[in-house]
C-alpha cells in the first residue's frame, strides 16, 4: 500500500528525470502533498506562497496532473492548492493526456544535471564543459578545500600531479561543478587540448550503441585520444560488466600515456557495489578526496556569490538575508541556490527590494518565527540564567572565560533562532560585538548540536523555555 508521502516521492523522482534536479530543488520542494481525496479525485497540495503557487500553476499543471494521476490509478485528478493556512478557494480540473504517444513537453534547464533513464539517447557528441562552473565561481570552506586544492592541481599540470583524482560527495556538494572547473581551466591555459566530459550514463550508452553496430574500436579509440578526461557519477557503472571492463582498458591506455582522469562519485571506491574489483583499485589510485556539507559561514558566502554572479542579476545579499535564506535550507547547495532563484524571482517579477522581510515571505511562513511568539532578548538571556551561572551584565561584558564565551554564544544562538533581529542588533545588544562574531557563534553552536546529542537535549529543554516565558 502506498501511502501518500511515498506517492510525493516518486512523484519528484519521474520531476527530477524529467524536468531536471533545479526544477524540483527551486519549485517542487517548496510544496506538500496533503491530501488524496480518492471519491472527489481531488490532490491537495500546500505551497508556502501565493508567488509559489502560481508559478507552479502556470508551469507544472500539465506535468503534474499526468504524473499524480499515473501514480494515483484514476484517469484525473484535481488540483487544489492551498496557500499555507488560507485555502484557496479555486480548484482546477484538469484532464490529462493519458495516452502514451502523446508525451507531454517539458521544459529541460541545466541540461548537464538531467538524466534521461527513460528514453536513452544514442548520444554520439561529446558533451559540452559549462562555462559557467569555474574555479572563480567556486566558494572553498573547509567542507570542500581539499578537492578543491586538488583539482586546482591537476588542471594546473595535468597527468603529472595526482591521477587519477577521486572526487566523492553527497548530491548537489559541487562535484561536477568542480569537474567543469578542471576541464575550462585546461582549456584556457591549453586551447588545443582534448578534454572529454562525460557522464558515466552517457558512456554506457554509447557503449551499448558501439556494440550494437559493432564499433567498439573506434568507441575506445575515441576515448584513448583525449588528453583529459573527467567521469561524472562513476558509480552508475556498477553491475555493467562489459561497459567496466572497456572503460579499463581506456583506464589504462590514458594513465600509461599520463593523460589526467578526473572521477566523481558519491561514494569512495570502496562502498560502490557491482564493481570489479581490478577496475575498483585503479579508482583509488590516485588522491582521493570528498566533499561535505558546508558550514553556515560557507553557505553564506555561496549564497553572496551566487546573488552577484549574472545568473541572478547581480543582486547584493545583506548578511541578515543571507543568514536567514542559509539557516532555511538544510540540503545541499542546489537546494540553497534554489532557494536563493525563488526569492531573487520573487523580488525582481514583483519590483521589491530584498529583504529579510521579502525573504520571510518568499520562503514560507512554517519557516518564519512565529510571530504571535514574542520573544525578547533579555528572556533569552534570563533563561540562560536558570542554566549557567551568569547574568546579562556578564554575557555583555569583555570578560571571554571560555564557559562564558561559550554561554554568550548561545545567547546569540537563541536570539537568531527565535526573534526576528538582524545579527547587528544582536550583536550591539550583547555588548556592542560585531555581526560577524555573532554569525561564527551561531555557527558554531550549530555544529555543536549536530555532534552533540546531550548539548541538543539541554538547549531543546531551554529553548522550550524561552518559548513558554513569552509572549
Ligand atoms: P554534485 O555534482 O555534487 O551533485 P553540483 O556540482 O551539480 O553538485 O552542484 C550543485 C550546484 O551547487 C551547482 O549549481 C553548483 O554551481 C553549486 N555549488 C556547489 N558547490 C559550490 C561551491 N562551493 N561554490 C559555489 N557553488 C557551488
Ligand atoms: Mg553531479
């Protein structure tokens, strides 16, 4: 039996195939499957807001109304949105098209990052290094700089540094952005050099099609004359016996000659099933390095970044937006980025500045401070209080002993989390530091609680004290 939750998920599966992982980071996320109601063959779904909703409308109805009423089993479905708490009153009926010859067009963005599983393409060229993923677009934090040192490396000198390179790493954490950076470095500093991207998807599918018309030669001579090649997502190789072992025979032809193969994954060598194992202990060869998710003050800085960068029009982030769009997303950068595109749109199709109010809206109210909740600071620092011994005189004061650091910065924690104050009043509040210090503290505290299942408990028990002192 497939409850609903299940049904969402392979919904923003058949989306992702689709539409591409940026559709459903920058849209789909946003939205909750309430309700089925299976005698009204009504779907009932909750966007943050009315900016949302009608985006969403306007693109994805068709798609939607095809795929929920595939999964579902009845011929149509309803869709009724619901904008946070008020409902909105129109429900649109919509009659899909069912029948299998009559595909429905979808439109494809970032097409390095959609997978067609569905219809496998005979690809015969070779896919093209976006140029927009380069090193000068990339943030390094300490989640990232070890790849990142490496591939700067390799793309400096290629095949005489580390090779291969081995980069792992969760979705959406800048592998194949990385990869891109590596392939239009070489070109730059090098116009003439072959440089191959390729997704290992693409790889297997043009192997199948060389064999088919009995071309496997030319296949692997084609991929023996380039002079660097960058593998995207490796671990799709797993269980294709034939595809492993040309792939390896290219492996060896490339590094005898020193040319630079540049991997990624999102395991180590190691954790990827179905792979043999000859061709597993060439993957570790080299160096091999991993990307992890980034810290606040890293998501911050992308989030800058990426504002400024033409894609976005070169917006300014202040650090209040910035905080508060980097606290919102707990996924990985794609969804961060996503995150950032919806209020950017938001901002420019409306004419409004960016706000932290903007913000507030854009990104939904469940996320927002409550705002019939009015905390104030000097509860949080009298709570704090009832835990550790020190009072709001000693949380202002100069005095850095490392408890009372430690507690000064929980104070800033439970400011940020629970009022809606910018880091500077928090900071000028608390002895006149600076926003900066504020933003490393909440940071810091942040990663503690992560590590920290007793520190998560205690400050869990506080915050709900705070809470129930207030308004
Ligand atoms: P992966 O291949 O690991 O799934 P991508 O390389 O596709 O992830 O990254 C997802 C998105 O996040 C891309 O738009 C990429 O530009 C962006 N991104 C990831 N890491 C960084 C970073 N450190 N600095 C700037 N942008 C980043
Ligand atoms: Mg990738």
């Amino acid at each position: 039996m497939m409850t609903i939750a299940t049904i969402w998920e392979e919904f923003l599966q058949i989306i992702k195939q689709e539409a591409g992982s940026r559709v459903v980071d920058t849209w789909f996320k946003a939205v909750t499957l309430r309700e089925w109601n299976a005698s009204h063959h009504t779907v009932t779904l909750t966007v943050p807001n009315q900016f949302v909703c009608d985006w969403i409308k306007s693109h994805y109805t068709t798609l939607m109304a095809t795929h929920l009423s595939r999964l579902l089993h009845v011929s149509t479905v309803k869709l009724a949105f619901r904008v946070m708490d008020h409902e909105v009153a129109e429900a649109q009926l919509i009659e899909p098209v069912l029948s299998t010859s009559t595909p429905v067009v979808i439109e494809r963005s970032a097409a390095q990052e959609t997978r067609s599983s569905s219809v496998a393409p005979l690809v015969k060229k070779r896919s093209a290094i976006n140029s927009t993923y380069t090193f000068e677009t990339f943030v390094v934090g300490p989640s990232n700089s070890l790849a990142y040192a490496a591939c700067q490396a390799v793309a400096q000198s290629p095949g005489n540094t580390y090779n291969p390179i081995f980069l792992y790493g969760g979705s959406g954490l800048g592998k194949t952005h990385l990869l891109h950076a590596i392939g239009n470095k070489v070109k730059e500093l090098n116009p003439n050099a072959v440089v191959l991207y390729q997704t290992v998807d693409r790889f297997v599918n043009e192997f199948i099609h060389a064999i088919r018309f009995d071309k496997t030669y030319l296949f692997q001579e084609r991929y023996k004359s380039v002079d660097l090649l960058l593998i995207d997502d490796i671990q799709f190789i797993s269980n294709k016996e034939q595809t492993q072992e040309a792939f390896f025979n290219i492996f060896n032809t490339l590094y005898d000659c020193k040319k630079q193969i540049v991997f990624t994954s999102d395991t180590v060598p190691q954790d990827i099933k179905g792979l043999a194992e000859r061709l597993r202990s060439r993957l570790a060869w080299g160096l091999v390095a991993d990307l992890s998710m980034p810290s606040l003050e890293t998501k911050i800085a992308i989030l800058k970044k990426k504002a400024e960068s033409s894609s976005c029009q070169g917006y300014e982030l202040n650090d209040d937006v910035a905080h508060f769009i980097a606290s919102q997303v707990v996924g990985n950068i794609r969804e961060l980025e996503g995150a950032l595109i919806r209020v950017i749109a938001f901002a420019s199709l409306t004419g409004k500045a960016i706000t932290l109010d903007l913000a507030h809206q854009v990104l939904g109210k469940e996320h927002t401070v409550n705002s019939s909740l009015v905390v104030d600071f000097s509860q949080v620092a009298r709570c704090l209080g009832n835990h550790y011994p020190y009072s709001l005189q000693d949380l202002r004061s100069k005095d850095r002993n490392k408890e009372l650091s430690f507690v000064r910065q929980l104070a800033m924690f439970f400011m940020k989390k629970l009022t809606d104050k910018s880091l500077r009043d928090i900071g000028s509040f608390l002895g006149g530091r600076d926003h900066s210090t504020v933003l490393h503290a909440i940071d810091k505290v942040q990663g503690q609680i992560n590590n920290d299942d007793l520190l998560r408990h205690r400050l869990h028990v506080i915050e709900k004290e705070i809470i129930s002192s207030s308004g």
